[in-house]
C-alpha cells in the first residue's frame, strides 16, 4: 500500500506521454507554398483541395470548411431551416458547443439522456421529447464512437427531423462501413488542437445534399450566394470561412490519418482487454452497426460498488499521483451557469426551465463513474501501454486491499 505514490512511493510513471498535435510532419514546405501564393484565405486553391480531400475522405459529395467546429455547428443548423423558437434535440452529455450553437440560432435545446453503455445519445428516449416545434435531432459521436443512427434517422423519418451529425470528434469513423458526417442531411467536425485532425482552430461541414450544401456556403460567408456576386448578400451569415494555412496543414495530416487511426485501434483494444480484468472498471461499448471509431478519448467507467463505495474522484487522485492522468470530462449540460437564462437576454427560452431537468445516466456517468485519459495515451508504444495498465491495477488493487485509506483523500 505504501508504495503508492499518494502516500509516499514511486510513482508508475515518471515522463510524459506522447505529445499531441503531431509535431513532426512535414509543414514546413506546404505553408511555404501558402506564404508564396499570396492567397492566404477567400479564393485559395488549396482550401477548395482540402474541401474535396476532405469530402472524399468522410464518403461525402460536399465539404465547406469552417473556423471552427462551433461555428460549423451554427451554419448547419441555419442551412437546414432551424428557426428562432424551433427545438433541437441533443444529448446532455457532450461538450458545450453541441448545445451553445443551438441558442446561437436562438433555438431551444431539448436534452435526452445517454445510453450507459455507449454514452451516446439514447434514441429510444428521444420520441417522448418531440413536439410541434421540434425540428432536428443533433447527434454526437461521442469520442468517435458514432451514435445509433439507424434508430435516430428511422425516428427523423417517421416525425419528419433533419438529422445533423456533430461529428467533431469522429474524424474517421463509420457506421455500417460509411463514414460518419454525411448520413445524415450533414454533419460537423472539428479541427481545434486536441482533435485527431488538428489546424490549431477549423472545422468543416460536410453532406450528400447539394442545396444544404449552397446554404451552408451562403451562412458560413457573409451571406453570399455561390456563384453570385461579392457584394449580393441573401441570408444573415457571418465570416466564418476557413484560412489556407489550416488547410495544407490538414492535407498533410491527412497522408498520416489511416496510420494513425490503425494505432489508436490496436491501443485501445490492448487497453480494453487488459483493464476489463479488472472487476469494477468497464470499457466503453459500441452498438453493433459501428464499423469503425475514431478513438478521440478513451473512456471507461468505475463502479464505486466494486471498491467498497470508494468515489471515483479520489480513485483520480490516487491515478494522478502515478503519472497518469484520470479525470472526468463534461458535466450534464444543463447545469452550466449559461442555461441559468435571463428572459431579457434570451426570451425564447422563457417557459424552458432547465434547473428543474434531471437526466439520470448522464448524472450518474458524470458524477461518479466515467474515467477519461485523453488521446495521446493512444498514441503511445507497448511499453507506454503497459505503464497506463499497470497503474490501473495498481490503484485499484489498493484500493481494494485498504478501501479506508482513500476515503478522505484531500
Ligand atoms: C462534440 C463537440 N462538438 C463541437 C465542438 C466544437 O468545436 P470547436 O472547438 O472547433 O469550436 C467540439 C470541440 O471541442 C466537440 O468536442
């Protein structure tokens, strides 16, 4: 027991873990080029080569890149008709921009529950919250493992929802062997610094459809009509439009995804199947239609019942203390100060009353069991492996030999 390093030992692991973004390719020529051209934004070739390349790669017809996933969020739901007063419908467990761009379109965010096994929306919640107003559904992949579409699109169809996908963290990913973004009427990514395609900030949207595509384009630029004048504005949009820089930046990424994605898997399959040994730690499921993830985070869930009610946040402390970093991510959306609306501010959400919302599975996954190590611990070799391993069997074992001593951990 003395040989944690909480109370004093060695710690599992003293350097750190690889380093995220990748540093080491080969930019250096591509932005050259960029700088050279002299068309560092509107008009450059290279972001049009980068929509195309990108498109292709998500098995999508249309990709209009974006300054960030946030903002791509926002175009997308403005494309696809959502009105002020009109309901989105989202899961609660997600980061805060899947609901924040919603209000953004001075829409209402309608919360659904999670699946406990996937932490992916639950689509078999989400027909007891439709309404007149509703209009969409906003699904997440949720680290890169994509959501139960072939439910939610069945539900779309049957209540007349478009379907957008945030994708931001499923560069990749599949389901029933086509890549996720485009399933849907569109979808979302993002290519802020710790995604598994990273410009520093971007995003992109991407769709099979060609008018939600020519609406996207008139939303994320100024309002502009493809084709048509530079000064001949048709919607309210915004300068939302991509820089060439992040562009080459990504085409280069790009070369490395599949290489990449092949170690995130092959990682976090000699991670699933060594820390599911350990009884009270459960690795994250999949539904049976997933082809393929993405592996953004890695995620796992702790059950306190397993280690004598000892709480999972003093089993990250214990975690930390040997060099490797547990922690547990999103809090339910709904109690963020934001959804504490003033009706002067946000007058359309005046009879929404987000305080009184429960939602149990995300609660519960907040709250006490979910356990993220970020993706750079996928990024690792056997040998980093086996330090993230070993500290799991470490701490645990512990705390199960002398559940005592971590009760009050301060
Ligand atoms: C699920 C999800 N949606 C949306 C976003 C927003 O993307 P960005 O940070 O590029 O605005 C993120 C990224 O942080 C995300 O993880």
């Amino acid at each position: 027991m003395n040989d944690l390093a909480i109370f004093g030992g060695n710690p599992v692991r003293t350097k750190p873990f690889s380093s995220w973004p990748e540093t080491n390719h080969d930019y250096g020529t591509a932005l050259q080029k960029v700088v050279e051209s002299g068309r560092w934004g509107v008009g450059s070739p290279l972001i049009k080569q980068f929509n195309e390349t990108f498109a292709e790669t998500q098995d999508a017809k249309y990709c209009i890149s974006t300054n960030s996933g946030t903002t791509a969020l926002w175009v997308a739901l403005k494309a696809a008709g959502i009105k002020a007063g009109d309901e989105v419908i989202v899961p609660a467990y997600t980061f805060i921009a899947t609901a924040s761009a919603i209000l953004m379109a001075n829409a209402v965010p309608v919360f659904v529950d999670i699946d406990a096994n996937t932490l992916n929306i639950d689509a078999s919640q989400i027909e007891s919250v439709i309404t007149p107003k509703t209009k969409a559904i906003m699904t997440v992949h949720i680290s890169g493992n994509p959501a139960n579409l072939g439910h939610i699109l069945a539900i779309a169809e049957k209540h007349d929802l478009v379907v957008i996908e945030d994708a931001a963290q499923a560069h990749g990913a599949e389901w029933n062997g086509t890549k996720v973004g485009a399933i849907g009427l569109g979808g979302i990514f993002s290519f802020q610094t710790s995604k598994n395609l990273s410009a520093g900030e971007g995003g992109a949207i991407v769709t099979n459809d060609e008018a939600f595509m020519e609406a996207c384009f008139s939303y994320h630029n100024c309002g502009r009509v493809m084709g048509g004048k530079w000064y001949e504005h048709n919607h309210l949009g915004g300068n939302f439009r991509f820089n060439a820089f992040g562009a080459v930046m990504l085409l280069e990424q790009l070369k490395h995804l599949e290489s990449e994605m092949v170690l995130r898997e092959n990682n976090r399959n000699k991670l699933d199947e060594q820390i599911s040994q350990i009884e009270g730690l459960t690795p994250i499921g999949r539904y049976a239609e997933t082809t393929r993830e993405s592996n953004h985070l890695y995620l796992l869930k702790y059950d306190s019942s397993k280690f004598n009610d000892v709480h999972r946040d003093n089993f990250f402390k214990a975690m930390q203390a040997e060099g490797v970093f547990t922690y547990k991510g999103y809090t339910p959306l709904y109690r963020e100060a934001l959804f504490i609306t003033n009706p002067d501010e946000y007058p359309w959400l005046k009879d929404h009353d987000y305080q009184s919302l429960s939602l149990p599975v995300t609660e519960n996954i907040s709250d006490n069991e979910i356990v993220w190590l970020k993706q750079n611990h996928l990024l690792g070799n056997d040998d980093d492996l086996n330090d993230i391993i070993r500290a799991f069997e470490k701490v645990t074992g512990a705390i199960k030999k002398d559940p005592d001593k971590f009760r009050d951990l301060a």
